[in-house]
C-alpha cells in the first residue's frame, strides 16, 4: 500500500513504521489517521510481521495533532466533532489490536496524541533527552481518546498529575511511570530497539499474540474470575503447533522453529 505521510520498509520478519510528516513534528491529521488506520488493519492480517518498528523521521517521535486540522474543527457541529473523534480513537485501537509485538524508537518528542502512540506500544525505548506531556489542557481540550491506552501504563495518580497540568516530563519520568521501557542515550537509540528485536523474533509468534490478548483481559479481573480464562488460555497454547514445538525445543536441546530464521 502507497501511503503519503507514513514509509514502511519490511526487513524478513520485521516491519519498520515511521511517521514521515518531520515539517510539521509528525503531527496528526485526518488522512494521518485513516493511513495508521488503513495500515494496522492490513498488518494484523499478516503473519508474515512478527515485529513492528515504530518511530518518526525528522526531529521527532510526533508532537500530536497538527493544529491547523484541530482549528478547522471550531466550524464543526457538535456531531462532526464525534465523528471526527472517533476516526482517530478508532486509529488508536487498531494499532492497539496488531498481533505483533510493537516496539516505539522515540526520541525529540513524545506530545499528546504523540505520548498517546508511545502508550500503544508494547515495548517504548527512548533516548533519554526525550520530551514527554499529555499537553492537552494546555490547549483547552483533554486526552481523551488515548487515555484507555494511558492509564494502564501510568495509572490514575499519574495521570491526575500529567493529564490535569498539560505539563512536560522527562524520558526518566516516562520510565518510572511505566509510560516507556528503556531510556538510553540517543547514540545507543537503534543498539537498544534491535535488542528488543532480536528477543522477540526468539520468542513465539502465537506465544506474543496470546500474551497480548491476555494482558488486555485479565486486567483489572480478581483471580477468581480471570481464573477459567487463564486456564483456558494455556491449555490452548501448550497444544498449539508452536506450543508443542517449543516444548519439544526445550527438552531437546534446540532452537524453536521460529527461531530458526
């Protein structure tokens, strides 16, 4: 698929995702949106795909919204402002449901709906000069449609301080808050994405997309009730091809054969 604002690059097993609007920080707008949106949907039905790459050309990760598409929304009613807003929540949710592990190479900026796509990635390396905020209240408006994706990164005592004061934090701060993984300096950026890489074309494909689906429902669930699903979930892995052939792997000796790529 030819995109305008995006470039992909396969590389065997590994996608690599940029946001490529550096003039403007890879700012959203609405044909951002529909070609994240077009491009999720296509690469969850790919299996080829085991890792995502995601990141930002220029000198940036993304700082959010382009403003001139956000002041071209004063004219709207009240019901294009809705339907507006779902186009890009829907974005946001299906690059939440990509089977694949998703890794965010973030380095400048992480703002807004930019911190919003740091919280969608499974695994978030950035450089540590790196510049975070959910500055949304700053302009007058909330993070709305990321916050399913923020909050069980950061939690609510986090997000009262962030959300509520639009202020700026630190790469460190996004780690102690859980918002990013690995915070390294910004020569040492690639080194670390490729690591993480490298461990996830080890680990099994369906193992990854089970795990996924797991995390997202067992949150918030006691024991007791997640109970029948996890047992339902593993009983399910174990007798899958990969299941059984990492299993075997493992008592004789060998690599998986997914790992043999």
């Amino acid at each position: 698929m030819d995109f305008k604002y995006l470039t992909t690059e396969r590389t065997g097993a590994v996608e690599y995702l940029t946001l490529n609007r550096p003039d403007v920080r890879n700012a959203f707008n609405e044909q951002v949106i529909a070609e994240l949106t077009a491009w999720a949907t296509d690469i969850a039905a790919d299996p080829a795909v085991r890792v995502v790459v995601l990141a930002g050309a220029g000198k940036v990760f993304s700082a959010g919204a382009d403003a001139k598409w956000m002041a071209r929304m004063v004219g709207y009613s009240h019901d294009e402002n809705v339907q507006d807003a779902t186009r890009m929540a829907a974005m946001f949710l299906a690059l939440n449901r990509v089977p694949s592990a998703v890794v965010g190479r973030i380095h400048g900026a992480a703002l807004g709906g930019g911190a919003g796509l740091a919280a969608i990635c499974d695994i978030a390396v950035a450089e540590d000069g790196a510049i975070f905020g959910f500055t949304e209240t700053k302009l007058g408006i909330l993070p709305a449609v990321i916050s399913p994706y923020v909050l069980p990164k950061i939690g609510p005592s986090a997000a009262r301080e962030l959300f509520l004061t639009g202020m700026r934090f630190s790469a460190a701060r996004a780690r102690e808050i859980g918002l990013v993984h690995t915070v390294v300096p910004a020569a040492e950026l690639d080194h670390a994405v490729q690591r993480y890489v490298e461990e996830l074309l080890s680990a099994s494909p369906t193992g990854i997309a089970a795990s996924k689906t797991l995390i997202a429902a067992v949150w918030g669930r006691s024991p007791e009730d997640a109970m029948s699903m996890t047992s339902q979930a593993i009983a399910s892995q174990r007798v899958s091809p990969e299941g059984q052939d990492g299993l075997k792997a493992f008592l004789e000796k060998r690599k998986p054969r997914w790992a043999e790529t």
